[in-house]
C-alpha cells in the first residue's frame, strides 16, 4: 500500500509502502526482492538491503546503511 510517512529524521513525510505485515519502507530505499522484512520493521530511504539480509521486526534501518546478504538484523 502506497503512503507517506514521516520517518522523524527531518525530511517529512516522504513516499512510502506499507507491507501487509506492517513493515514500513521509503520509496527512495532499495531493497531486493529477495531480503526478507518482518512485521515491524521500518527502512528510511536511502537504505541499501541486498539479497539475503533479513531485517528483523522491530528494527530501524537509517538512510545510507548497506545490510548486505546473509547479515540478519
């Protein structure tokens, strides 16, 4: 689901997608289709996650992090 959202990290509200699971992840971040991304988890733009990374729910990933493949967080 299409959004925006306000990542209080002084931009305002950007684009953004909600996952079904509550996930919440900038237009502007790239993340693989083949990362995993739990409930919970929020990922700012700017935000590389590559193939094989699992993002952990609860967890903030911050504009400009690379999680690369096999790293879970």
């Amino acid at each position: 689901m299409n959004i925006v959202h306000d990542f209080n990290d002084g931009r305002g509200k950007v684009p953004a997608y909600k996952m079904e699971n509550g996930a919440i992840i900038a237009d502007s971040a790239n993340v693989d289709k083949n990362a995993v991304i739990e409930r919970g988890a929020v990922i700012e733009g700017g935000a590389w996650i590559v193939s094989g990374a699992v993002i952990e729910g609860d967890a903030r990933i911050e504009g400009g992090a690379v999680i690369e493949g096999g790293a879970c967080i």
